[in-house]
C-alpha cells in the first residue's frame, strides 16, 4: 500500500513539473497584446497585455507582404522576415509564428539559436545547406553536427534552443519559410552576442574562452556586426 501510495505521489509531482515548466495555456478565446501604456490594458499573459476583446479588430489577426522579399543588400546575403507577436498582435499566447527566409546567391543565415522555440524549415526555391549543433556531450566528446543538404520542398527541423544555421551553397537566389513553436521565439545571433555586445565582454575572457592572441579577439570586437533577423 505505501509502495503504490509513494509511487502515485511521484507521478503527480512529474506531471506538476511538466505542467509547471510549459507556458500558460490561453483560458480565453484570445489575448491580443498591445502596449503598456495602452488605456484598454487588463491583463498580463506571456508579458503581453491583452487588450479588452470587446475592442480587438481583424487587423489584430492579420499581416501582408510575405509574398515580398526581403533586402538582400548586406554582407550576409540573407534577410529574415519575421511574422510573430509584434506583427501580429493576436498571435499573443498562442504558441506559434512564421518567417520567410531570403538567401542571395551564397547567402547565409548565420549561427544562431531561438531561446523559446524549435523551428520547422521548409524550402521553397534553391539549395539550402542547413544544420544544427548538439548542446555539450560527456566528458572527452564532441558537440556533435547534424547536417544536410535541402532542395525544394525538402523540411528540416532545429530543436528548440541548439544552434544551427542555413547557407546557400547554390548560385540563385533562395527562399525558405519557418514555422516556430512559440509567439516570440527570441533570436540570439552567437558572432554578434559574443563578439559585438554593449558593453563588450572583456578581451580577457574571450581570449581564454576562444585560446587565441588578445589582439584576435580585439579585431573581432572591432567588426560591425549585421543583423539579418530582428524580432
């Protein structure tokens, strides 16, 4: 009997830690965000405001001009469309968004990691190499690199949180469209985190970290560092 009893209560304290660790699911039809400042503001979810539903509007729910292209005019070739909680309001607790990825020939969508979300790839026109990188192994063991090769229609999914990338090896143009699990991934950019943040992280660190010359780390930091994806 205490055996049974022990091994109920262990049950229910897992399901509570799962349960506990995942966001809070919508108790409402919807929660349109709007700004702090905002006279209709009522309720905090997600660190939105929801706005009073008797004044959400359909353009709460909508955006255009994914069908456009993104400026490909930077030394990355590449330009992230996001389309999430701050383009669309409504997307607010519902635990998804979408991006377009456009590549110029060679283009790259350079290492990076979404905090709260895992990514979904599909191709749509070129070749995409894409990959993402394990999180650290054991003791004596390498990050280990998943990677392949995306033609069109080709789908690819990175794990939420794990580092990965997208390069056009192609001499075209490329399009690629992302699904992600959350209405506000995040993004965090490794080269411009470690290498171009403000204040700068100090040479002394980074020199230890990367096991390079002082004056290596002082030219990285020196570098203006594009971005291609705002959130």
């Amino acid at each position: 009997m205490a055996v049974g009893f022990h091994i109920t209560a262990a049950i229910l304290m897992l399901a509570f830690a799962i349960v506990y660790a995942s966001d809070p699911s919508p108790l409402q039809d919807f929660c349109v965000a709007i700004g702090d400042a905002d006279a209709d503001a009522n309720v905090f979810v997600n660190g939105k405001i929801c706005k009073d539903p008797k004044v959400v509007k359909p353009e709460d729910f909508f955006f255009q001009g994914l069908n456009k292209p993104g400026s490909l005019s930077n030394p990355l070739g590449s330009n992230v469309t996001q389309v999430n909680v701050n383009q669309i309001p409504g997307l607010n607790t519902l635990g998804i968004s979408l991006a377009r990825i456009d590549f110029a020939p060679y283009g790259l969508n350079p290492p990076h990691t979404h905090p709260r979300a895992t990514e979904i790839l599909v191709v749509l026109e070129g070749t995409l190499l894409v990959g993402f990188v394990t999180s650290n192994p054991a003791m004596n063991m390498k990050n280990r690199l998943f990677t392949k090769v995306l033609n069109p229609g080709d789908v690819f999914v990175f794990p939420q949180g794990l580092i990965h990338f997208q390069f056009n090896n192609g001499k075209t143009n490329a399009v690629a469209f992302a699904g992600l699990s959350s209405q506000n991934p995040g993004v965090i950019t490794i080269a411009n985190a470690v290498f171009g943040s403000d204040p700068p992280i100090s040479p002394a660190v980074l020199t230890k970290a990367f096991q390079v010359d002082n004056n290596v780390i002082k030219y990285l930091q020196s570098q203006f560092w594009w971005d291609n994806n705002y959130p």
